[in-house]
C-alpha cells in the first residue's frame, strides 16, 4: 500500500525545526564520548536546517516531522532520527565536488541532505515502490543532482563508481565488498554494522589506498535490516 507524502506542509517548520536542531546539538554533545564528534559542521547543520523533514514523512506522521526520532514510512522502513542523519553526513566530511552513493533511499531525506552538499548523489532502493515515490518527491521538490534507482544495494552502482563517499542506511553483518570496491581512494564509508535483532554499530571506513582501508566503531546503533538476494550470498558461505 502506498503511502501519502506530504508535499508541502503548511506552518509547522519555523519553530519545530529549530527544536530540532537543538535536540541535534544536545544529543551530539551527549554522544561525544563514544562518536569523538564534538560538534556537527556548520556545513551539516546548514543542509539540516534548509531541508523541510515534513515533506518527506507520511501525513499521518506529519506532526512528528521535526522530533529527533525515526518515523515509519511504510513498507517496514523508517526515516532515520536527525540526529544520526546529522552524524553521518558530518562523518562522510561531503566536499562541493564530491559524488555520493547511498544504500536505501527511503523516503528521500538522507539523499536531500547530501545533495544540498555534494556534486552529484546517487541513491539505491530496494523497495521499487519506495524508490519511485522517493524520485517523485526529491524532483518536485527541485533536486536535479539526485538520481534514483530501484536495486539490490548489495552490489552498488557500478556503472558510477568510484564514489567519495557511501552511505548506507541498513544494517547488514558485513560491509559489502562490492561498495568497498567502488569507494575512491581517500572516500569514506559510513554503514551499520551487526545483526537486525542484535547489537549493530555504525562504523566508518576510509579507503587509505587501493589496497588498504581503515575502519572505526562510531556509536552502537539501531537500524532496519538490508534485504535483497546479495545478502543471501554470506547464507552460502
């Protein structure tokens, strides 16, 4: 069953987006210890504070828009919490030339914030219905360098590879080796890691040269397991 997206919201955003923003800094502070992110970048924060989160949750969620909490969207899936929006886009360090990949478009709103900050984003969805509602919204709305595409994540968009950076918004046990082979030389990669029913921490891989990554624990996490046949294949090891 589809899911009505409210296109444009009437008066909520002023003072609501502003308590989110606050509820973003307070609970970056509250993280610090664990995330050594002291603050997000202006840069971040800026891209939070222009894109309207209500215009990308269902209408029945429409006066939950600007809490700092993830929010249903249909399908089983979710929008993420600003808050982990905010600190993964802070963690990719997104530069105006750069090209993104995300892994899970949802509704679109992760794909939104790197575009206001990048060159180009490209952005995989599993759910077909999903990623046909999602490019609907991102171009009414007015984003020319976003493009969608109804996929496996798993295996990335090796037609536009190398990315600078990878961003996936799906828990999966492993770190595709199909997204670390299309993340350019100094890109970085910021990705749940665990199991859907238990613990799962967001980790960030920067790919130092082609032959050597660096990876670090940021924060334990929760999010929707990555579904799709290339998931299977660690089944068959």
């Amino acid at each position: 069953m589809a899911t009505d997206i409210v296109a444009e919201p009437q008066s909520l955003e002023n003072e609501e987006l502003k308590n989110m923003v606050a509820a973003i800094e307070k609970t970056t502070r509250a993280t610090r210890f664990y995330t050594d992110v002291k603050t997000i970048s202006d840069d971040v924060m800026q891209a939070l504070s222009k894109v309207n989160r209500a215009q990308f949750v269902p209408a029945y969620a429409i006066e939950d828009a600007f809490e700092n909490h993830p929010l249903r969207i249909g399908y089983g899936q979710t929008i993420s919490q600003p808050f982990i929006v905010a600190l993964m886009t802070h963690l990719l360090d997104i530069q105006p030339d750069d090209r993104i990949l995300e892994i899970g478009t949802g509704s679109g709103y992760q794909a939104a914030i790197a575009a206001e900050l990048a060159s180009q984003v490209y952005t995989v969805e599993i759910i077909s219905e999903l990623a046909d509602l999602a490019d609907k919204r991102l171009k009414s709305i007015g984003y020319t360098n976003v493009l969608v595409k109804a996929g496996d994540g798993w295996y990335g968009w090796p037609e536009a590879a190398p990315f600078d950076g990878i961003l996936v918004t799906a828990v999966a046990p492993e770190i595709p080796p199909q997204l670390l082979s299309q993340l350019a030389v100094g890109g970085r990669l910021v990705m749940p890691v665990g199991h859907p029913r238990g613990s799962q921490e967001l980790v960030l891989i920067t790919r130092l040269s082609s032959s050597e990554i660096s990876s670090k624990d940021i924060l334990p996490v929760r999010f929707v397991p990555m579904t799709g046949e290339g998931i299977l294949t660690l089944r068959d090891r």
